[in-house]
C-alpha cells in the first residue's frame, strides 16, 4: 500500500510532467541516468543551489524543486508515472503540431478550461478543508465552553448544597437549645387564660433537660409562676370587688334585713306524750290547740327559709365558675399523667432492647 509521502511524489510528478518540466534537464542529465547518475548529478547542482553554497543567492523554491525532482526519478514508481506522462504531453504536442490552425486554437481553448476547472476544483478542496477545520474548531470550542459551564454548574450546586446543609445544621442546633413541647392532650384541655400564663412561664423558664429531673424541676418552678400570677389576679380581683362595693354602699343606703321569727332558733320539742291512763292525757286543755298552730307555723316558716337559703347557696355555686385553683391542680394531673406515660415508653423500649439482645446473645 502506497504511503502519504508516495502520493504527493506521484501527484508532484504528474502535475510537473502536465506543465512540461524536464527533470532529467533540471538535474544536468538525460532519460537514460540511472540511480547513480541522478545522485551525482544532484550533488552537483547542489554546489551552487545548497544554501550553504550559495549565500546570499540561495534560492529556497530552485532547492526545494531539485530535491522533488531528485526523489522523484529515484523512486521507480513516480518515475514510470512522471515518464507516462511526460510521453502522453509530447505526443499531445505532436499531435497539435499537425493540426491546422483553428483547430489548435480549439484543443487549445479547452485544455486551458480544463487546467482552469482542476483548478477551481482544487481551490474548492482547499476552500471545504478549510471549512471543515473552522468547523472543527469551533465544535472543540463549544465543547471546552459546555465542559466549563458544566464545572461551574457542579461548583454552583456543591455550595448550594453545603449551605443547605450548614443551615440545617444552625437550625437543629437551635431547635436543640428550645424547650420540650407541651402534649397535645394538656393543650388542648387548657382554656384561653391558662395558655397564656403557661406561655409566659415557659418563655421565661430554662430549657429542659431529656431526664426526669430536669423536668419535675421544670414544673415545679411553672407551678410556682402559676400561683404567684394567680395570687396576683385574685389581689386585683378582690380589690375591683371592693371598689365596686364601696361605690354602690355610698349610691344606695343600706335597708335592714327582715327578721325572720324564729328561723335561726330551733323550734321547741313537743311535748312528751302521756299516759292513756292518765287524767291530763284523756282530755287536752284548751291552750293545747293554739300551742300546737304556733310550733306548727314557726316549724314551716323555718323549713321554708332552709329550702330558699339552700336554693339560693346552690344557683349561686352552680353559677360561678370553677376556681383557679382547682383548674391548674387538673392540668398539673394531666401534665404528670403525661410525664408518667412517656417514662412507661421508655421503660418498655429498654426491655425490648435488653431482650433483643438477650436473643442475639
């Protein structure tokens, strides 16, 4: 197979063969030099062409022409084709010479369109090669800008993940540092008065610790805010109380309470029956009928201040609302009912654990 190199030989040959150059004449020599002939001969010519010889005229394309030309009748392949062709030119020569004028003129006319056609051919070979290394270099260009992009998107999407996780981090370190949550249940069962202290206690409260002393001080110091800010509202209550009974005791004189006869004394027994048998049993006195009406009346009048006293003591316990007090003990018993299941969890958890192990052991 014929290398690079031997072709550009052989297309030098055939193209210096169509313009009619004589290499066997360019050497100093003739078409029946054989190999060491043509090494002498260029060694010769190279006298006066090398540019060690020559100097100041050298002359770079004459040099590079006798080294072409030299390869060229060495190599026997580009010389057969350079000697082929060079035959066919002359006989295209004597062939012209032969014809008559105009005709010359023709094949004249068309061989120059044909070397002007091979030459637009070969300056669109040119043309499309160049095309086609711009092209290339602009696909490696667009490739080092696609894989730059991609870096800096990569580089983009580490800091965006590192901040991400930095700030995750700052996050769960500060949830960390907050305090334990109320249940839902106990919050759910407090009024609107009792989440409000409950928040202003715990704002102000430190925060707790997972152990369970940590958290019974944590409720005993709440229980101790809740008394002292329910001994305060109950310190206000009490003096709004007293303002306003001061106001409507100096509005409206004071009018005296009605004696009831009798209802706070007890009424006097009966007297103690008597003996059939005996005189005063078998026939009653006539003050006997009016003694009796009167322990009769006062009995009633008594019986009836009791049922209003006791109407009036019970619509008006029923009316007001249950005491503060008796709230907070209600929460603080769901709170420790709470505390009491999560220790139950724990302590489940750990025998699981403990038998777990037992098992794998």
């Amino acid at each position: 197979m014929t290398s690079t190199v031997d072709r550009d030989l052989l297309q030098w040959a055939r193209d210096a063969a169509s313009r009619g150059e004589d290499l066997f004449a360019l050497l100093g020599t003739d078409a029946t030099a054989t190999e060491s002939d043509i090494r002498r001969a260029f060694r010769r010519r190279a006298l006066t062409a090398h540019p060690d010889k020559a100097g100041a005229n050298y002359d770079p394309a004459l040099y590079e022409k006798l080294e072409r030309a030299r390869d060229t009748l060495l190599s026997k392949e580009a010389r057969d084709v350079y000697e082929a062709e060079m035959r066919a030119v002359m006989q295209r020569k004597l062939e012209r010479e032969r014809m008559g004028e105009k005709r010359r003129r023709l094949v004249e006319d068309l061989e120059r369109r044909e070397e002007e056609a091979l030459k637009r051919q070969k300056m669109g070979v040119q043309r499309q090669t160049e095309i086609d290394q711009e092209k290339a270099a602009m696909i490696a260009r667009g490739r080092a800008k696609m894989e730059e992009l991609r870096r800096l998107r990569e580089e983009a999407e580490v800091r965006e993940r590192l901040a991400r996780e930095k700030e995750e981090r700052e996050k769960g370190l500060s949830r960390s540092g907050t305090e334990t949550p109320v249940p839902l249940a106990v919050e759910q069962g407090r009024t609107q008065g009792q989440k409000e202290q409950m928040h202003d206690a715990s704002a102000s409260a430190p925060a707790s610790a997972a152990d369970g002393d940590d958290y019974d001080a944590r409720i005993a110091e709440l229980e101790r805010r809740l008394r002292e800010k329910q001994e305060k509202k109950a310190a206000k209550r009490a003096q709004r109380e007293a303002k306003k009974v001061g106001e409507d005791s100096s509005e409206t004189p004071k009018e005296a309470a009605p004696e009831l006869k009798d209802t706070t004394q007890p009424s006097q027994p009966p007297p103690a029956p008597s003996r059939p048998d005996s005189p005063a049993a078998a026939a009653p006195t006539a003050s006997e009928p009016a003694q009796d009406k009167e322990t009769t009346t006062t009995t009633t009048t008594t019986t009836t201040t009791s049922t209003s006293t006791s109407s009036s003591s019970s619509s008006s316990s029923s009316s007001n609302p249950p005491k503060a007090s008796e709230r907070f003990a209600s929460t603080m018993a769901r709170l420790r009912a709470a505390q009491a299941k999560r220790e139950e969890e724990k302590r489940r958890k750990a025998e699981e654990a403990a038998r777990a192990a037992a098992g794998a052991a």
